[in-house]
C-alpha cells in the first residue's frame, strides 16, 4: 500500500495535468476521476447516483465513467477467504469445509468486489462475490486524501443563478453510500427482503441466498444459467416473446415502487436475467426505499400527470421533498405547468418518464426543494429501464402500465387508515375551532363595549334572508356531525374491535347507522320544505 506522502503527491499531480484553477466542468471532472483510478471511479460511478446533490450534466457525464479492473491475484484472494472462513471446530478445512471448488478467474470484477462460480460442499452450485482486500481502508484513505486537496478544487457551479456544490460535501455523501454498498451483511438482508417482496409470482424469481455461507465480506447465492434481459437474439432463439418480457419486467419494477417501496436501484441488463420463463432480479447491494407517505404521494403525482392536475403533482412534491426555505408556489405552480405543457400536449404515450422524472428534480432544486434520496435512485432506475425496454419492447408505455396498476390498487389497507386518521385530526380541529367561535364574539363584543375595538359592519337581512341563513347554519352542523360520524365508525372498521355485525364492529354500525338516519331525514326535510 502506498504511503499518504507518495498518494497525495500523485493526487496533487493530476489536479495540475487537468489545469483545474478555474471553474470545473462534467468533461474535467469525469477525467481527473478516470486517471486517479478504479477506487476514484467507483466513487464517480456512485456520485452519478445523485442528482440531488450534482447537477444534471455532471451526472450524465459520470455515468459514462467504466472501471476495467484488474481481478485479485490467488494470494490476496485466500486472505480473504481466509479471514472470512476462519477454522473452527464446526469448519476445521475453513473455507474449504463450505466449498468444494471456488473458479480461480472471476465472472465479473470490479473497484469493491469480485464475483466467482463455486460448489457448496453439498453440491449446489451457488456464486460467491468476494470483497477485495482492504478496500474498505483504502478508500478511508483517499477519501480523506481527497477531502485534504478539496480547498484545490474548484467549486461546482450551475443554474441560471449561481449555485455552488461543496466537494467535501459530496465526498462526505459519496463514503457513506460506498460504506453501504461494501457491507455484504446489509446486501444480503435486501436480497431477503425483495425475495419476500416477490413471493408468489410465477414469472419473477430471485436467487435463493445461502445465508449460513454470508459474512460481512463473502456472500453466496445460487448460480443462475440464463441471458441478459435485453439479449434479443437469445431471447428469440428461446421462444420468448419480447413485448410479454418487456411488459411484465416494467409492471414488477413498478410494483416494486408503488406497492412494495422497496426497488431495486440498479436495474441496468448485467442484473436482470431471463432463465427457465422467469424474470431474475440479481445484486441487491443498491437498493432504493419509500415509507408509506412517499409512497402515497408518488401515487398522487401519477395520478396529477395522467390528469394534468398540476395542483396534485405540486402538493406530492411538497410532501415528498423537504423545503430549504419557504417556496414560492407561484413560482413552483409555473415551473410544473411549462413541464406538463411540453409532455402534456402528445400524450401519455411520448412521455419519456426517466427524462420527465428528471426535470421533475430539477424544478425541485430550483424553487429550495430538498429530494430525497429514493427519489434520484428512482430517477436513475427508471433510466436504465427506459433502456432496457426501448431496446427489447419500444412501444411499451411506461405512464399507462403504472395508472393501470393504481387503478387496479386503490388504496392499500395501511394507507386507508392513515389517510382516515388525517381526514380525522381535520375534523377535530374544525370543530376545536368552531367551538371557540362563540367565545371570540364574546371577546370581540366586551373590547367593543369597552372602547378597545371599533366594528364598521352594516347587516341588512330581511325575514327570508335570516330564515336562509339559519337554515345553513343548522345544515352545516349537522353535516359536520355525520362527516364526524361517517369517519369515524370507518377508522373503526380497521380496527379489530368486538363485537361484530355483519363483519363491521357494533359501534361502527351503529355509528353509519345513525348518520344514515340523520342524512334521510336531511332529505325528507328537504323536500317537505320545498313543498
């Protein structure tokens, strides 16, 4: 390993090859990445990720950065699994009490790990993906090295206004994110997790994980035979039918965000196989998530695009994203309606979603908006699947398949629930405040006679006017009472409470029951008095 002094001088070096005293660019940027080396370029491949925090250009320009990584040498790589397979009394062969046979040449390597075919000692043929030696150390290393140059790097700037992105910031971002990715531990609780996620569709299949195998630098899944998903000619010789695999691929993926909140955020063709008539999801090491309200909101902002309901679409990204100061919704209101001006007016069917999804995030940054970060995985996701299928099945609409899904999902259960306890806490603070109406009159009336308010009012009613407004009053009340009523027997309903009455809660029923009645007797009154 090279020493710090030897390691900066060579940083320092291709900072003034590249002559960055000036304002950087995505070309000079991508560059000085490319010569610092295969560590620097995962970091780069990682920094694509987040158009959150760099702008467009620098994005498109890092995901063309390509590692060509030279594989470990057979001594570094048994120190590993030496250290990962230590002999015990359970394993007294250590590695070799786990594996027949590991194939000294790699399948695939990369800057953090290499992947292998091997044989379990019970002979199934699994993969085992390697963490190369002390990588976690030595990107530590330059990480820091890098953080000490940054003050040499200029600045990110973009945008009509000038905006500037610290380096060290996003150095900071990017180790956190490596630091994930090298820990095999939490890939394997993913690849768990999407695995029951996909339980019980026939045409979607994820390797089985042999988790007595994992550690925190090895792990170990089932060997798939099998061709790239966007491998036509392969896929042909098959028999398979192009626009049926380029259908159900797009409509899992968006079960996997709308319904599951949990998608894969890598989903380029080196990790999607066709094998045995299934769609087989590989590497779960990037992973993207969404929590109930992210999910219910997305459903809103698909809902606002295929309505053109540019309300809709704004309060989804208000709740979804996290304002630095307050917004200009003005501003924001004008920005989301020249967007759906410009993919609005062909239709559904030209939308370009990872492009639109895109400009999305960048009207975000404009009006203070901070983007989550499920959302730029989203955003990178759905890149790689408008690749995949305008390659495989280009007429495939993307827009289309995920209104179809949500019409065919209403709601879910959990957010039924959520949303009834909002509408609830409304309701309650409609009434908290009405209910104070009277005492502000009070107050209102004693500074008047005091001398301490002046009132300019004048009220003219006649005698059918005042009738009318009673009547509005009365009928206000008591729609408040049944809307109160109505929701809540229906929270009751999600409720387990006993005892029952044709599978609804007693109090429930007596709850939509007497609202029922009340609302009968509204009409009846209605049409008696109309009489």
């Amino acid at each position: 390993m090279e020493n710090k002094g030897t390691r900066l001088g060579q940083i320092l070096s291709i900072i003034k090859k590249h002559k960055l005293s000036k304002q950087m660019s995505p070309q000079k940027l991508r560059m000085l990445i490319e010569d610092l080396g295969p560590t620097y370029i995962k970091l780069g491949q990682l920094m694509s990720l987040h158009s959150d925090i760099l702008p467009k250009e620098y994005c498109d320009e890092l995901m063309k950065l390509t590692a060509h990584v030279e594989p470990m040498d057979p001594a570094e790589m048994e120190y590993v699994l030496n250290e990962s397979y230590p002999i015990t009394e359970e394993y007294p062969n250590g590695w070799n009490s786990h594996f027949s046979h590991i194939d000294e040449m790699p399948i695939g390597a990369a800057s953090i790990a290499q992947v292998h075919r091997a044989v379990l000692t019970t002979g199934e043929r699994v993969t085992i993906k390697i963490r190369r030696k002390g990588i976690y150390e030595i990107m530590d290393k330059d990480i820091r090295l890098l953080k000490h140059v940054s003050r040499l790097i200029p600045p990110i700037g973009y945008g009509s206004i000038k905006r500037v992105v610290s380096i060290r910031d996003v150095l900071d971002e990017m180790w956190r994110v490596a630091k994930e990715e090298m820990d095999f531990e939490t890939e394997a609780k993913n690849t768990l997790e999407m695995t029951a996620n996909q339980a019980g569709l026939n045409y979607i299949y994820v390797p089985k994980l042999y988790t007595e195998h994992c550690t925190r630098s090895t792990l170990v899944s089932e060997y798939i035979e099998g061709c790239g998903v966007d491998d036509c000619e392969a896929l042909t010789a098959g028999g398979y039918d192009l626009e049926e695999i380029g259908a159900k691929l797009i409509d899992n993926y968006l079960k996997q965000i709308i319904e599951d909140g949990f998608f894969h955020a890598d989903p380029h063709p080196g990790n999607i196989k066709v094998s045995g008539g299934k769609i087989v999801w590989l590497d779960m090491g990037m992973m993207g998530r969404f929590n109930d309200n992210e999910k219910r909101m997305l459903t809103e902002g698909v809902r606002g695009i295929a309505e053109h309901d540019i309300l809709r679409i704004e309060n989804a990204l208000l709740s979804i994203g996290e304002a630095k100061r307050q917004p200009d919704k003005d501003q924001l209101y004008k920005d989301l309606k020249d967007i759906i001006g410009r993919y609005g007016s062909a239709g559904m069917a030209s939308i370009d979603v990872a492009e639109f999804l895109q400009d999305i995030i960048e009207v975000m940054k404009d009006n203070g908006i901070r983007i989550p970060r499920s959302m730029t995985l989203l955003a990178r996701g759905l890149t790689h699947m408008e690749g995949v299928l305008t390659k495989i099945s280009p007429d495939i609409n993307m827009v289309e398949i995920a209104i179809t899904r949500i019409q065919a999902n209403p709601l879910d259960p959990s957010l039924l629930k959520d949303e009834l306890h909002d509408y609830a806490a409304i309701l309650a603070r409609s009434v908290s405040h009405g209910a104070k109406i009277p005492i502000l009159l009070s107050n209102i009336l004693k500074e008047y006679s005091d001398g301490q308010s002046r009132i300019n009012m004048s009220l003219r009613a006649d005698r059918n006017t005042a009738w009318l407004l009673r009547k509005i009053a009365q009928n206000l009340v008591i729609g408040m009472w049944v809307m109160a009523l109505l929701i809540s027997s229906a929270i009751l309903c999600t409720t387990d409470i006993t005892p029952k009455i044709i599978g609804i809660p007693y109090l429930a029923f007596i709850g939509f029951l007497i609202a029922a009645l009340i609302a009968l007797y509204l009409v009846i009154r209605h049409f008696i008095s109309k009489k």
